[in-house]
C-alpha cells in the first residue's frame, strides 16, 4: 500500500540517497544505566532480556561479522546497494567512549550510507555528540540518535520505571541539533497510564523540539517482566485496537508535517509473550489506519496549528473576519 497520508521515512531516504537503503542492526554486548544500578535496576517495567529487539544476531558475534551476515541477506533478497549501520539494543552511549569509538569505526564499511545508535536521553553528552560530529563530516555520513522516550508524561515514566523525566529528553535533543546530527524519538502510545490528552501533547512538543524523526511502538508484554506480573494480576488495563489507531490518527494530526514518520506500530516477539498487538499482523494494523485516514481526508500535521504564536495568529484571523462583516 503507497502512503501519502503521512512522512514516510523509507521514502525519504529514497531522496536522500537516490534508492532504497536498508539497515543493518548490530548487537552490542552492553546494558543500560537503569539495569546495572547507576541510576536504577531492574530496568522499564516492561523491558524483557533481550533489550528493545528480539531479532538481532548475538552479541558474540564482531561488528563486521554482524554486517556481512546481514548485508550477505539483504543485498540477496532486495538488491540492496546502501545501508544504515543500526546500534539497535539497549543504551548504546552508555558504553565507555573508547569502546564505543571502535565499535561505530568497525561499522563504515562500503555502501553505509549513515548510522543510527540507539540511547536513552540521559546517556548523552559533548564528548560523545563531538565524535559522532567528526564522523559525520570525514565520512559524509548521516548520523540519527534514536532516543527512547516513550512519552512526555512524567508521571508515566516514574511508573515504568524509566529513570529520567522529560527534561533530559528536551536537553539530547537540544544538544544534539548543536552538532548537526538527526534525532529519532521512540514512543509508545497506549501506555496504560497515558490518554489521549498525553497523546496530542506527545506530536506537540516532539514539534516544538524539531526532532527529525518519529517511531511509534504499541506495547507489548513479556513473561518475566514486572509489566507482565502486573498485567497477569489485572492491574493494568491496555486499550483496545481501534483506541490505539485512533491515537496514532491523532498524533499524527498534531505532529508537524516536515517530520519523518519511521513507523506507527511495531513488530514484536510472540515468544513468553502475554499481549501481542492485539493478536494481529503489525503490517495489517498499520494499513487499516492508512485507510482511516484517506478516507477521512485526514494527514500528518493538519492539526500542527500551535506553533509560533497562536493566539496572535488567531487574533489577525478575528480581526480579518471583523472587516470582512462590515
């Protein structure tokens, strides 16, 4: 299904860089502060074993044995000429600067065409951004830092256990824009504690930000975790499909048009877990809320009407309306 409704990112990089690119996912052997007890254990409530991917290659394996494997695969099966190197699992900067220059150089290898490191926005700073800055400009790269959020609501992030609050979101982003280096920010939209209230207010500050890109996940639940005892016990309660499209719907209403969509909805591992996405295809829900939306006429950014001064901006449309009556 073609998608003109909202920004899509695999378009994007199709003008950017002339075809198709496909990214490389790379696994770390590496953790995350809220796990080892710098700033909490345990982690979010909802993170399982294996960090926020489920079908990466293991850690055992080098950089470059990780990127021959999947480059191997996906140049057979799409062609594929260009590539993104993706630092996927956990908290990538979290790694000491040293180690964490070597494993990046590792991973420039013929046809990358940029890198993508996940993090959260509590494990960035100068030393790392200045880096990452140099790399950019030797190699000609673009370098995206896809931050973990998971929603603006503060409340809501001490209740998953998060260990930061919106405020060391606002401060990577800012920081990161300094140097020139694309931000991604990852959010789930049918958290439990969360409304649609939070939804809106999620697209408005990701605009007010600027972040470049957006990805949005549904929850999903894991045996094992603290989310999936507490969900086995019914103190959770999640929303139903047709609520999480409705979100989704609005928040991409709200969001501004210029920012790049990676995607609404997630895959997820159905092993040990206890909610999957409704028990549907993710590519199934993602189209029924294409179709939604063409057939409401609704777009990406429609709604993003409360930036650079709205209430003069409503004011000048009032006093227009005044002189057109008279």
């Amino acid at each position: 299904m073609e998608i003109t409704v909202y920004n899509v990112y695999s378009k994007y990089l199709k003008e950017r860089f002339g075809e198709k690119v496909y990214k490389l996912p790379i696994n770390l052997p590496l953790t995350c502060p809220n796990r080892d007890g710098c700033i909490g254990t345990g982690g979010c409530i909802f993170c399982g074993e294996e960090g926020g991917s489920f079908e990466n290659l293991p850690n055992t394996l080098t950089v470059k044995e990780q990127i021959d494997k999947n480059k191997k695969y996906i140049s057979m099966k799409y062609k594929a000429k260009k590539f993104i190197s993706y630092f996927q699992n956990f908290t990538n900067t979290y790694l000491p600067l040293e180690d964490f220059k070597k494993y990046i150089e590792e991973s420039i290898v013929e046809g990358v065409v940029g890198i993508s490191v996940s993090t959260r926005p509590d494990c960035i700073n100068n030393e790392y951004l200045e880096y990452l800055s140099y790399i950019k400009d030797r190699y000609r790269l673009e370098i995206t830092l896809e931050l973990g959020l998971q929603t603006v609501n503060y409340h809501t992030l001490r209740k998953i256990n998060r260990g930061h609050s919106l405020a060391e979101l606002i401060d990577a982003v800012l920081r990161t824009k300094k140097y020139g280096i694309r931000t991604c920010i990852h959010l789930i939209l049918n958290l439990p504690w969360d409304t649609m209230e939070d939804t809106i207010e999620n697209a408005k500050i990701l605009s007010a930000l600027g972040v470049d890109e957006v990805k949005l996940h549904a929850l999903y639940i894991v045996e094992g975790t603290e989310l999936g005892k507490i969900y086995k016990e019914g103190r959770v309660k999640l929303i139903s499909k047709d609520e999480y499209k409705e979100r989704v719907i609005t928040f991409l209403e709200y969001l501004d048009e210029k920012i790049i969509i990676q995607r609404i909805i997630g895959r997820a591992p159905e092993e040990n877990a206890l909610f999957v996405n409704w028990n549907e295809s993710w590519w199934k829900i993602r189209d029924e809320i294409v179709r939604e939306m063409v057939e409401r006429n609704i777009k990406q950014g429609i709604k993003c009407n409360y930036l650079n001064g709205k209430a003069i901006k409503m004011k000048k449309i009032e006093e227009k309306d005044n002189k057109c009556r008279i």
